[in-house]
C-alpha cells in the first residue's frame, strides 16, 4: 500500500510560520510523524510539498500512473480556492483525506469552503501534525475496506 502525502503553499514554513495559530513543529516533524504512522500500518510513504497550484496538480495526476493507493492532502490557502485541485483529485479518483492543522471551522469566514473536500473520504483538523498520522490510519482503514 502507498500513500502519498500532499502540503500546498507554506506548509514548509512550520516551526517559523504563525507559531500561535500551526505550531513550533517543523515540516520535518510533520513526515516524521506521518512516516511513523505509515511504519505502523505497514505503508509506503512518499511526501510531496509545492507552493504552485499547477505543480499541486502535477503531482496529483502523476499519482494516477505511480501506483498511488491513497493521498493525504493539506492544499494549505488553496483549499478555499482550487476547483483544479479539486478536479484533478477527482480526476484521479484515489481515496483522499483532507488535513488542516488548525482548526478551519473557528478560524476566518474565507477559510470556511473548502472545495477539495467534495472529493475526499475525510477531514481531520485541529491536531496539529498528528493529523497526518490519523489520516494515514484512515486510508488504511479505508483501503483494507475496499480490499486492497
Ligand atoms: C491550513 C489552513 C488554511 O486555511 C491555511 O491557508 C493554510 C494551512 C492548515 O493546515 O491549518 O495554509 O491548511
């Protein structure tokens, strides 16, 4: 089983971004604990950050022809934005969870649509980089449901 994990636009800034809002952990802690996580289902685990909407795309489509099984996807500000992301994770039609590490729905009006959602299993929100590790339970779990 492979599980890619997708981070959108500043999510390399962990640690040094908006402590009081993400966290003093680093985007290095964040795969850390989504590689431990992916250790103790007996997963694959690649990582995949842009700051680009298209390259976000990019590497959602390449998922498609890389024998992806499951994503995990954080598109940081482009989840209130991207029909794109939205349409290549449908496009694709690889079981998705959303992950955010703050608490979304307490946070701004503007962060309370998120489109991709539309095309994952589930979100996780509000645990900080523990998230990925949830999420990764969750495909698995998702996954070994569908008999794969
Ligand atoms: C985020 C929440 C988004 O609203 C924000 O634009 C981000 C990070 C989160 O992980 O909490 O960049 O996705």
């Amino acid at each position: 089983m492979k599980i890619l994990v997708i981070n959108g636009p500043n999510l390399n800034m962990l640690g040094t971004r908006e402590p009081g809002i993400y966290g003093n952990e680093t985007y290095e802690n964040l795969m850390d604990t989504a590689e431990g996580a992916a250790y103790a289902v007996g997963a694959e685990i690649e990582f995949f950050q842009s700051n680009h909407e298209g390259d976000l795309v990019d590497r959602i489509q390449q998922a498609y022809f890389d024998g992806t099984d499951g994503i995990v996807i954080n598109p940081g500000a482009y989840t209130h934005t991207s029909i794109a992301i939205l349409d290549a994770l449908k496009a694709v039609a690889i079981p998705a969870v959303e992950v955010h590490i703050s608490d979304v729905s307490k946070r701004e009006d503007f962060r309370q649509i998120s489109y991709v959602r539309q095309a994952c299993i589930a979100t996780v929100m509000g645990h900080g980089i523990q998230g990925y590790g949830e999420a990764v339970k969750l495909l698995k779990d998702h996954l070994e449901e569908q008999g794969e």
